[in-house]
C-alpha cells in the first residue's frame, strides 16, 4: 500500500489524515489523528487507523507521497 496526504491541507480536519492506496485504487484505510486518544487500538471505526495528534502530524511531514505501508491485523501474523 502506499500513503497519499488528504486532498485539502487547508482544511484542518483532514490537514492529518494519510489515505492508503494499493495497485492507484483507494483501500479506504485511512491513518488520521483523534481527540479521543482512549479510542487507539479499537475498533471504533471502519478501516481507520487512528494516533495521537502528534503523531501522525509529525508521520505526514516526514512520509514522502507513494511511501510503502504495512498494516497489521490484530494478529500480528496477518497484514491487510
């Protein structure tokens, strides 16, 4: 998979949020940050993929466009 920064980095609500893409096509993962830290590592939503603020603040300054991305399951035997 390969990380693609939000369509608007005007907006500050998607400013953080890193879609995933595999093949050019959308996975509908998305990494994004939370004001609910306590919700980090549940399953709260859909194929998000939620941290603290700054941290994926700091992973979309730093992960270049088309970076490869290994997303583990709760078994981290198995990747998605």
């Amino acid at each position: 998979m390969a990380a693609m920064p939000a369509a608007s980095p005007a907006a500050p609500a998607t400013r953080s949020v890193l879609y995933l893409y595999r093949d050019g096509r959308d996975t509908l993962y998305r990494l994004h940050g939370t004001v609910e830290p306590w919700t980090i590592g549940t399953m709260v939503s859909s194929g998000c993929i939620r941290l603290l603020n700054q941290d994926i603040l700091d992973l979309y300054r730093r992960v270049p466009v088309g970076s490869r991305v290994v997303v583990l399951g709760s078994n981290a035997g198995t990747a998605v």
